[in-house]
C-alpha cells in the first residue's frame, strides 16, 4: 500500500504481455496532499507477437448516483477525456450529491467512448459490451436521455485507447478515478 503492480496472465493467444501499476496519493506525515479523492492507474502492454497488431484499453465505471435522472457524459477538451457519471435530480446540499469521474489525457484522436451500455434486460448490457469489445475498429457512443431510463439498473460507460504495436513495441495508458462527494 499504497501502490499495486499486476502481471495479467491468460490464454497464450493474446497478442502480448499486459501490466498494471495502481496507486492512490499517500504521503506519509502529509494527510492533506495524502487526501486526495483518486486512484490512478498505468497499463502496460508489449506486443510480443512477429506482427503488428491493434490493441484497445478499456476502462469502464458504473454511476453510483442512482435515483431519476442519472446522467452520464463524455466531456473531451485537449488531451484531456473525461466520463463524468453525476445525477441531475439530486439537490446540491444532499448528502447524496457527487460526482464520480474516469480520465485518460490521451489524444482524443486515439479514444472512443460509450457513455451508456445498451440497456436491456438480465446481463444484455455486458453481452452487448462484450460483443463489440472483440469487434475491430472503435466504439460507437450510445447515449440515452436522463428521462429514458426505464429501471433502477445503474449505468455504465466507458472509455476505450485505441493504438497499434509493432513487434517488441511497448506502450503504457494512464486512467485516472475521482470523485466529488462534497457533504
């Protein structure tokens, strides 16, 4: 604690090694700074294959502020990528009231997005998720209407880096989690 270093290990068909290194800000003697509402993330892939190959890094979070008008948007601006997942209907002074975040300030060039998995029944969300996660190519944004929402099934969105490896090639992707619960 406070940092985590994973090796992903799984079907030999995997077109490389991937690597995690998490850590949330602690400083010790330091609560202020060692405070901070984050948790970031680094993932490392290497191509370890004889050819080029295209790679995705996905990270996904679910809106915890449920209720109404839960309401989950991409904002892009410069290299910055943000999922902010909020809810409309919850009054500023409620203890309720928040904001959860997901970031990359990877070029927007080389980042798609849903801001809502389909919403159906049972797991169709994640079976649709999945279908179009091994599709090549980028995500296609899904969006909903705050009102649509038919169930009290929470909501989640993604954010996708997309890049291509030659052999021996290395790349890491940075996330970042923050959240704003201010009462």
């Amino acid at each position: 604690f406070p940092f985590a270093e994973i090796e992903f290990s799984g079907e030999d068909s995997f077109p490389g090694d991937v690597g995690m290194h998490a850590w949330s800000p602690f400083i010790p003697s330091n609560d202020y700074d060692s405070g901070l509402p984050a948790a970031f993330f680094e993932i490392e892939i290497v191509n370890t294959k004889e050819t080029e190959f295209d790679y995705s890094v996905v990270g996904a979070l679910t809106n915890p502020f449920t209720g109404e008008k839960p309401v989950n948007q991409v904002v892009q601006r410069d290299h910055l990528n943000q999922l902010v997942l909020s809810n409309k209907a919850i009054a500023g002074e409620s203890p309720n009231y928040g904001d959860l975040t997901l970031g990359t300030p990877e070029d927007s060039h080389s980042v798609s997005f849903q801001e809502y998995w389909f919403r159906g029944a049972s797991c169709d969300s994640m079976e649709v998720y999945w279908d179009e996660l091994i599709t090549p190519g980028r995500f296609v944004n899904r969006a909903y209407a705050p009102e649509d929402k038919k169930n009290n099934k929470p909501d989640t969105g993604h954010l996708a880096v997309h890049f291509k490896l030659q052999p021996g090639e290395r790349r890491r992707v940075r996330f970042v989690i923050t959240w704003n619960v201010p009462n």
